[in-house]
C-alpha cells in the first residue's frame, strides 16, 4: 500500500477515511471492477457528492508499472 498527498506531494504512512454508505459502496464496486478486470495502472475515482473531495484507488504490480507516472513509480518503489 502506498499513499500520496498530491497536494504536498508527500508520501503519508497513515490515513482515516470517513465514507457516506454511498461512497462505500461506490469504492467496493470499483475495487471489484479493478479485481476483475486487472489492467494495472487502471485506477478508479470516489467522488463525494458535491465533488470537492476525491479519492483515487489502483492496483499495482511491482514488477510492471509502466502506466504510472514517474511520482506514482517513484512511490511505489521507494515509499517516498
């Protein structure tokens, strides 16, 4: 698992997520539709009603992350 403040552009070691029931199930269909259809860097957004705050889910693989962008490499390599 690797976090990122895009914002800060910092590498978080921990973070509490609070979701409306909605938002919950929206992120467990999408974390279904990744498990299902495993393109890695494919991602997935969880929006909150008004869309000002947004989550970003993906599934990566070590040993192929040649979608990512070089700070989502760099994360997932170094955790920095």
């Amino acid at each position: 698992m690797r976090l990122l403040d895009q914002k800060s552009d910092s590498a978080l070691k921990s973070i509490i997520v609070y979701l409306t029931r909605a938002e919950a199930e929206e992120l467990r269909d999408s974390v279904n539709d990744l498990w299902e259809h495993p393109h890695y860097a494919a991602h997935h957004h969880i929006y909150c009603k008004d869309f000002n705050r947004e989550l970003t889910i993906c599934i990566y693989n070590e040993d192929d992350l040649s979608g990512f962008d070089e700070r989502s490499k760099r994360l997932i390599a170094n955790d920095d």
